[in-house]
C-alpha cells in the first residue's frame, strides 16, 4: 500500500478518526490539564500524567497531521 488506494485508505483512516476519536479524547483532557499544569511545577511527580493530558489535547492535531500527509495508520 504504497500509492494509490493506500494513500486514499490512509487519509480516510485519519480522517474517520479525527472525527469520530480525536476530538472526544481532547475534549476528555481538557479540564484535567488544566488542573495539572498548575499543580506540576509544585509536584514533579505529576510530569508523566502531564504529558500524557497533553498527548491527549495534541492528538486532533496529529490525526490532521497523519491525514494530510496520508501517513500510515501505524503511525499513532
């Protein structure tokens, strides 16, 4: 699947999830990020869940990302 149907494959996949997925997982993080990039200065074991909550926050972005260059869906 390196042209053709696999590029249009690729892009519709990133497409159905950043309408279907994306969005609602970024949605979730919010408010706990929030939360939490007040609190992690003051308490570095907070770092990982962090970071985490803005993966989360950040995956609409990359689900554009990997669709408009019709990346692999391996590529999560």
């Amino acid at each position: 699947m390196s042209s053709g149907f696999g590029d249009a494959f690729n892009g519709f996949f990133w497409l159905l999830v950043l309408i279907l997925l994306s969005w609602w997982v970024a949605a979730l993080c919010f408010f706990p990020f929030l939360v939490f990039s007040v609190l992690t200065p003051c308490i570095g074991g907070f770092k990982n869940v962090y970071e985490l909550l803005l993966a989360g926050i950040m995956f609409p972005h990359k689900c554009s990302d990997n669709m408009v260059h019709r990346r692999s869906y391996d590529s999560f």
